[in-house]
C-alpha cells in the first residue's frame, strides 16, 4: 500500500516550524530541507520544501506564502498514556499557541492538535450511561483534559 503522507503548508516559516516539532516529538527529525539556488525562486538559501518525520510519522512542508492558513478543520490527535504526557505535550504545543475546548489547541504556527490522554476514550465509552454522561459533561468544561478530573466526575453518579 502506498504512504500517506500529511503535507503543510506554511507562510515562510517551515525550517522554524520542522525544528520546534521535532524538538517535541521523540525519535523525530528534519530529513530534508530544499533550498533555493541562485536560480530562483525566492532569496538563495531560503527553504522551499523539506520533510520532516515526528515519531515516525513523515510530514512534507512546503513555504507557500501567506494565501492559506491552517484551520480547525484539520487537526493531529496524540493519544496519551497518562497525565503526564498530555501535560508534556499540552504545555510545549500551546507554548506561544493557544488553548482550545476539550483537549484542542493551536500551536504557534496555527496548527491544530488534540491532546488527549487513552483514560478519555474509556471514560466516555463507560458501559454505564451516567457514567459516560458524567465524564462527557466534564470534558465539555476542559481546556486541556484532566484525567483525575474526569474519573471523579464519572464516579460521582
């Protein structure tokens, strides 16, 4: 089967953008980054294209300039053990970014991500309906989720 690879799109700012993400991500790196020739386009040495692979997933980058810009309407879940991995992830991603509903946030390139811990999925998938409910309703109030949080709003019904 062929690779699927996530192309992104930046202003100008890729080198800065592949170096920030994979100064996060463990076993990441820049692979390549293409850079302009005296030949044009743009100011010789300046980056073009690169790819870059954050835990083993490749990215492709591209500076396009200004005319599109991310939205929510993509976003980059990372499935957390614990609490200490989506507070390690939550604090570098929003660092510069901002802070979203329910586990979303933007980093400081615009890009979006969830940051959400595998306790989640259970909680609100919990065979007991107001269980379920109860830590729904609980994430709905969250910025980054707090599992401790929600296991007491789930067992409180």
């Amino acid at each position: 089967m062929p690779a699927i690879t996530p192309s992104l799109w930046f202003d100008h700012n890729l080198e800065e953008a592949a170096t920030f993400y994979t100064s996060i991500f463990p076993n990441s790196k820049i692979e390549f980054l293409n850079r302009s020739t005296d030949a044009g386009p743009g100011e010789p040495g300046s980056v073009l294209s690169g790819t870059f692979v954050l835990d083993g997933n490749r990215f492709i980058g591209i500076n396009g300039g200004p005319h599109f810009t991310f939205n929510e309407a993509v976003s980059f879940t990372i499935n957390c053990k614990d609490q200490d991995e989506v507070d390690y992830y939550w604090d570098r991603l929003t660092d510069g970014g901002q802070e979203s509903q329910c586990g979303w946030c933007k980093d400081r390139f615009g890009l979006s991500w969830q940051v959400v811990p595998n306790r989640l999925y259970e909680l609100v998938s919990h065979p007991d309906p107001a269980r379920a409910t109860a830590a729904t309703q609980a994430m709905y109030g969250m910025r980054k989720i707090v599992i401790a949080d929600l296991e007491s709003a789930a067992a409180s019904v």
